[in-house]
C-alpha cells in the first residue's frame, strides 16, 4: 500500500516530536513548547495536530501526557522508555517514521 503526502508528513512529525523530548533534559516539555520546537524545525503543524498527535502518541504508549489544569489544553508531556527506543531508531512503530543513521 501506497502511503499519501500527508500521511509520511504525520509519520514525520511524530518522529520528530519524540526526537525532541528526547534530548530535553528530564525528558519532557509542554505542548505548546513542542509546538514551537516543530515550527522551528519547518516542521508544518497546527496546534490541533500537535494535540492529535499527542494523543496517538499515548494511546500507542511512546508519550505520558499531564494536563495542566491551570491552561486549557496544555499539556506537560514525557517520552516513555519505548518513545525514546523509536526516536533513537532502536524499536519501529507504523504510524511513526523510522529515523535515519544521524
């Protein structure tokens, strides 16, 4: 089966997402951190994606989220130990793009 654009875009920007809670110190930041990061790395995401995302990302248990209850929608989101063994190429998940040799 042939994947559409727009699927390897969010198999992409999942990969990236764990790669970047993967080199902050204790493993974590928030969502709109996380968004700002993907901006900054051309990364084409809306928040809603973003959200999305995370989401998928729990569900398939690469991601712990925390809401916070102080903002709405906010969350406070730490890469699980089989997050981090995809990010860093040594598990592979559909859904998630496989990182290339840095």
């Amino acid at each position: 089966m042939t994947k559409t654009f727009a699927e390897r875009l969010r198999e992409d920007r999942r990969l990236v997402m764990l790669r970047l809670l993967s080199e902050q110190p204790g493993y974590r930041m928030n969502s709109s951190n996380l968004h700002a990061g993907l901006h900054h790395l051309a990364v084409a995401a809306t928040r809603d994606d973003v959200a999305t995302d995370l989401h998928w990302l729990k569900d398939q248990g690469m991601v712990l989220l925390e809401p916070v209850p102080e903002v709405p929608s906010l969350y406070l989101v730490t890469i699980t130990a089989r997050g981090g063994d995809v990010a860093a190429g040594h598990a592979n998940v559909p859904g998630i793009s496989r990182p290339t040799p840095r």
